[in-house]
C-alpha cells in the first residue's frame, strides 16, 4: 500500500511540472480581433491549433516567440496553425514588443482579458494544443529553452493524427 | 510607530480592507489574475529595484550603525572604521 | 489504463527529451553590471572609494550564477574612542585598521590616520528545482590587511501556484578573522602602555531568515523578513581604546576640558544574539507611473542595542527613459549596555567593567539621510546617478557628529 502511494507519488512528480495530459475535452472557442482580420478557434476545422497567451511584459514569452515562429514555418504545410493571444490592456505595448520580436504566426488581441479565464490560465505563458477534432490535448505553463524539443514532440504527434 | 507600522503591514496582507493612498486611490487587496500583473513586472516594482544600489548602503551603514540584518543573510564582514 | 499509458509515453518522452537535450546551447548571456561610489566624512575622517562589478550569466535554463565583485579604497583618520583631553598621561598609541602613521597633534591621540583597500568577492549559484522552487548557493570573501572573512550561504523561495506568494528561507554562516596590520589583537582592557599583545581574533557568525513576500493587488506588493544572527568569539574592535579620565574646569576661562590618565583597549562580549523583523513594500499609483518603496526594520540584539530604521523612496517619471527618486532614511538606536564615553576615575588603579567600549557607533544616536537620484536609459541599459547626504548625531561619544556624503554612478544592461 506504502509502496502503491509512494509509486503513483513519483509518477505525480515526473508527469504535474511539465506538462498535463488531459482528457477528451473541447477548446473553449473564442473570437478576437487580431493581425490578420477576426480570429475565431471555430474558423482553424480540422487544423492543429497552437494557442499561446502572451503579453510584452512577461519575460519567458518573448523567448518562445522565437519557437512558435520555427514551429510554423516547419509544420504550417502539415496543417498547424499558431494563435497568440496577446493580453496587454495598453496595445501600444504589444506593437512595440512585436516590433523588436515579429511574429511569423497569428497574433488575436484580448486586451479585456476575456478568455484567459476561459482557458483558466494560471502562468504567462501558456499555450494550449488543440487537436484537428477541436480537443485540448495539453497544456504546457511557462517557458524554458530546454522543453522546446519536448513541446515540438507533441505537435508532431497531434499533427501526425488525422 | 514600529508597531503600528508592522501592524498596518501584516493587517493588509491578512485581510482584505481598504485604504486610500495620497491621491485618493483605493487601496484594498485583491486577486491578481497571472494576465494582470504588466505593473508588478515593471523593474521599478520590484522589492529590491537597485541590487547594486542596496549592497552599497548595506555596507555603509553596516559599517557606521551597530545594527544589521533583516533584509537577507550572507555577504561578508569587514574591519570598517 | 490507457490514460495512464499515454501519460508514461509522455513522461518518458520529456525525460529523454531532457536528457537528449542537455547539451543544447542556451542562449548564453553574461551580463555585467558596473557601479562607483565616493563616500567621504566631513573634517577629514573616512573616505571610500568603491567600486563594484556585479556578472550575472545562464550556465542553462534552470541555472543562474552570479559573481559580485568590490574593490574598496580607504584612508582618512579615525575617532579611536580616546577623550580629546588637553593633558594626557598617554604618549604614543597604535593606530587604527590599516594605520600607517599616528597623529602627533599636541598632548592626545584621539584620531588615528589609516588607510587599507578590501577586496569582496561573492558567488552565487541559483538552481531552479521547478517552476515555483529555487535555491541559491553563495559563497563569499572579503579580505582587507586587518581582516578576513569567509561566508557560505543557501537560501530557498517558494512560491504558491497562483505566483502571488513567495516564502523564503536561507542560512548562511560566516567566519572572521580580525588582527592589527602589525600584529595580533591587543588585549581586552589592558593599558595601552603595557602592549600585551594575544593572538587573532576568530569570530563564527550563523544567520537564519525566514520570509514572505506577497502581492497585493495589481499595483502593490510586500514583504515581510525575521532574521536571527548568532556570533561566537571575538567582537571588540583590535583598535579602539578607552579614556580613563575626568573633567577639570579650567581656573581662568571657566571651561571644562578632559584631563586623561591611562587608555585602555575596548573589550566588548564574546558572543552577540541579534534580531531583526524587515518589511517593505512596492507600490505604484497616479497616471505617470509613480512608485512609493517603504521599508521599517526593527531590530534588537543581547548587548541591549534596539534600534528602529525607515527608508523611503519616491520615483516620479520625466520621460518614458528618465526618471527622478528622492529618498529619505531614519535610523534611531539605543546604546549598548557597556558603551562609556570614558572611565571617568582618577585613581591610579582604577576599577574596570568586564565590558567597555567609548565607540560612537555604539552610542544611543539618530542617523538621517537625505538623496536624489537620476536615471535614465541609454541605448541598451540603465544609468544612475545618485547623491547623498547622511548626518549622524550621538549622544555622549567623544565625537559626537558624523557627517557623510556618498556620490554613486551605475550602469545597469537591461535585458529587453
């Protein structure tokens, strides 16, 4: 029994930091004005969706723009589309920021703070995997240079499902 | 006036009144969501804005007044006239 | 059960991604921050200049380090806690940390000329355990021609998962060795006169702190620090002295002046118990981005020194770069128990306390600073310029005022 509760405590360890497996579950659908017109989740069927939340103060998001942006470039002809969802109240900010670090991927403004709550955000960043059938396949807080090649594993495999 | 000080803080930190500061804002305590927190990101908000700054006066005044401590620990002594 | 295989799939996966990626180049910033200070005393006393080089760098994405590194030049003349008497039985003395030549100004020795240069070197390695956990490591010396000092240091933060709390915790211990440029330490409450020398001192120091910082709401953030330091072994200054004397009125001009008979070297306790309760708080308010820092430490130790410290900071923006902080300090402590001005006796053997020490800096006193400081951005960082004013005022030491000025430039790189 000691045994049992120590063993499934370790895999709680291994598996709680890094990344959440979650089970079949809808992406809540949003629908932002951003870069390239009105973004809705709804509009991206049958498309892996990668939805990162953002702001220019958070200092871990700028150094995962550097990796969506390889990301989309890579993958975009398999049918993956990344959406940041940028959550500064001031949108001066979020140009400035965008200037110094373009993004190459689809930028929805939400400077009301709508669907953080909806996607109960806990850390900046976050970003969210949604699967070709619409579903949250993970959730993976914060961002460090070493999990990049964990996080492109995901993508591939969700990409890799038809 | 140390104790009340220390009194104010602990009682902001433990509950949720509200005060207003000199300009007439309403200072009450409340949830910050992780999407809200660009003021408390700001390098002027941080607990120790000056890192160089405050090693400097921690010294000076280590050196001229027989208290220390209260900030951290570590850092080394000296034979200060 | 397949819900529990996709997760081992998925742990397995990050493990050796982890491991198959440990190699991988992390954008590797060092970054170097530099400061110079001038501090100077008023008539003459202590004049530092310090400069600091402070290097921050990623060793990888969980792992910072940082290497403080100071270089202190000092000189100037010192009070030695002597009386400043018209008469005096005392010929010659030692001087004080570092002396290199005694002042010769009429019948008594009461400052003493010294200058010394300290070297400070401190590391830290800071390890992030996971996403809410951090350790530190530090490692410190500082070594001056009268004084070693050796420090080891770990410290722990923890946040809670909403990020809107941190607890801190860290140890650190220290260990002093202090002695005379030209010898040992003198010993305590022996004549001046007789030279008895013993050997270094040894102090061990064990520093505790535990903390909790906390934000408020979307423009406020504070902090709450106990810390608790405990040291055993020697604590008296190798150079300080003490009078024993007594007030004669002068028959012609009515004046009292202090007539000396013999100086004794200071002897303070072997072992000092110190606490300190610390906040502070961060706030910003108004339209242009104002920030309030407070501070309150309140501190109170075993050689009945209590002592109360407010620090106050207002930044008021010129410019989207530039900006303009006048700060205000209070310090207020009470003397310890065996401060004396001096043993006031005219006995040729006179009876001595355990304890004594005539050092101003343990005298019941006020200490006020007032400063400004500029900033502003230039291309990739920060530069500061601040200057400050302090005046210290105590109440029975021999030299009753200290006033300083501190001058400080910094340059600071900034990350985005």
């Amino acid at each position: 029994m000691f045994y049992m509760v120590r063993k499934s405590f370790v895999l709680f360890i291994l598996l709680f930091p890094l990344s959440h497996q979650l089970q079949a579950q809808k992406a809540p659908n949003f629908s932002l004005k951003g870069n390239t017109g009105q973004i809705s989740l709804s509009s991206y069927k049958n498309k892996v969706v990668y939805v990162d939340f953002w702001a220019s103060w958070c200092k871990p998001c700028r150094k995962s723009f550097p990796f969506m942006n390889e990301m989309q470039q890579r993958y975009a002809s398999k049918g993956l589309q990344i959406i940041g969802i940028n959550l500064d109240t001031d949108q001066s900010a979020a140009a400035a920021f965008l200037k110094k670090n373009p993004a190459k991927f689809t930028i929805a403004y939400d400077p009301e703070g709508k669907t953080p709550g909806m996607y109960k955000l806990k850390v900046m960043p976050t970003s969210y995997l949604i699967d070709r059938r619409g579903n949250l396949i993970n959730v993976h807080r914060g961002f460090k240079e070493d999990q990049k090649h964990e996080l492109e594993m995901l993508l591939k495999k969700a990409l890799d499902k038809k | 006036m140390k104790s009340l000080l220390t009194l104010c803080i602990i009682s902001i930190s433990l509950s949720g009144c509200s005060f207003y500061n000199a300009t007439g804002e309403a200072f009450t305590v409340e949830n910050v969501e992780p999407w809200q927190r660009d003021i408390l990101a700001r390098d002027d908000m941080q607990l120790d804005p000056d890192v160089m700054r405050t090693f400097a006066d921690e010294h000076i005044y280590f050196s001229k007044e027989a208290s220390t401590g209260g900030r951290g620990v570590g850092g080394g002594g000296c034979g200060c006239n | 059960m397949k819900n529990i295989k996709n997760k081992l799939s998925i742990a397995s996966c990050t493990l050796l991604g982890g491991v198959s990626h440990q190699a991988q180049a992390v954008e590797n910033s060092w970054d170097l921050d530099s400061s110079f200070l001038y501090y100077d005393e008023a008539d003459g006393r202590v004049s530092v200049k310090k400069a600091m080089a402070f290097l921050t760098g990623d060793l990888s994405a969980e792992d910072t380090v940082n290497v403080n590194l100071v270089l202190d030049t000092m000189s100037g003349a010192t009070p030695t806690g002597a009386v400043r008497s018209k008469t005096s039985g005392v010929s010659s003395f030692t001087g004080a940390s570092g002396a290199s030549s005694t002042i010769d100004g009429g019948a008594s020795v009461d400052r003493v000329n010294f200058s010394d240069t300290r070297l400070g070197i401190a590391l830290t390695w800071s390890h992030s355990l996971d996403r809410l956990s951090t350790i530190s490591y530090g490692g410190s010396l500082s070594v001056e021609k009268d004084y070693q000092s050796y420090g080891l240091s770990i410290n722990y933060n923890q946040d809670t998962d909403d990020r809107l709390t941190t607890y801190s915790a860290g140890f650190a211990s220290t260990y002093d060795i202090i002695y005379r440029k030209t010898d040992g330490t003198p010993e305590p409450l022996s004549n001046v006169q007789d030279n008895s020398i013993f050997s270094d001192g040894e102090r061990y120091s064990y520093d505790l702190l535990v903390g909790v910082s906390k934000v408020l709401n979307r423009k406020t953030i504070g902090q709450l620090n106990y810390t608790m330091s405990y040291s055993d072994g020697y604590h008296t200054d190798p150079y300080k002295v003490i009078s024993q004397s007594i007030l004669v009125q002068d028959t012609d001009t009515g004046a009292y002046s202090w007539s000396e008979f013999q100086r004794y070297y200071e002897s303070r306790p072997e072992s000092r118990f110190r606490h300190a309760i610390f906040t502070s708080m961060a706030h910003q308010y108004g339209e242009s981005g104002e920030t309030i820092h407070a501070a309150y430490r309140f501190y109170t130790d075993d050689w009945g020194i209590s002592s109360n410290t407010i620090d106050l900071n207002h930044r008021t923006p010129l410019s989207d770069i530039s900006y303009i902080e006048p700060h205000f300090r209070y310090y207020q402590q009470s003397a310890a128990d065996f401060f004396l001005h001096s043993i006031v006796d005219d006995s040729p053997t006179p009876e001595l306390p355990e304890f004594a020490s005539a050092d101003y800096r343990l005298d019941e006193g006020v200490g006020l600073t007032l400063g400004l400081e500029y900033g502003t951005r230039i291309s990739e960082g920060r530069f500061r310029v601040r200057a400050e004013y302090i005046n210290w005022q105590y109440e029975e030491a021999e030299y009753n005022e200290t006033k300083a000025i501190v001058l400080q430039v910094s340059y600071q790189k900034l990350f985005d």
